[in-house]
C-alpha cells in the first residue's frame, strides 16, 4: 500500500469509521483544492481501500476487503475449493 499524500490524511484522520459523508463536507477539510484535486484524493483513498462509495456523491471510512479475500464471517461449504 503506497504511502498517502496529505490531503488525503488530513481527510482520513477527520472521518470517522462507518459514518456517511457528503462530498461537499469532505471537500470543506480542504478548501485549498480545486475539485479536480479533491477528485484525485478521494481516487487515492478509495485505491488504497481507505473509503468506499455510498451513493451518488457520498463517501464512507471503511476499510474494504480486497477482492480476492472473502469476508471473515464466511463458511467454506466446499463451493470455493
């Protein structure tokens, strides 16, 4: 996992786990950035699987499985072997 840049921590370090944020809030941690850059962090938290989407413009801190990894709580019932 590549290290983040610093906008994208600053906005990691302010959202809480498994809280939905609107875009426009996030944006509001960084006002200095143009929408464009704000596109790019958020491209870079979700990438290294900080976020992920929720709806239309809403993000959320949840730390996703990779693909290939099934959930925790699932059963082997010899399907996936």
């Amino acid at each position: 996992m590549n290290a983040l840049s610093k906008d994208a921590r600053l906005i990691l370090d302010r959202m809480e786990p498994d809280r939905y944020y609107e875009g426009s809030d996030l944006r509001a941690c960084v006002p200095d950035t143009s929408a464009e850059g704000f596109r790019e962090v958020m491209h870079e938290l979700w990438v290294n699987r900080h976020v992920e989407r929720v709806g239309y413009s809403g993000w959320r801190r949840q730390r996703s499985a990779p693909a290939h990894q099934r959930p925790a709580d699932a059963q082997a019932d010899g399907r996936d072997v």
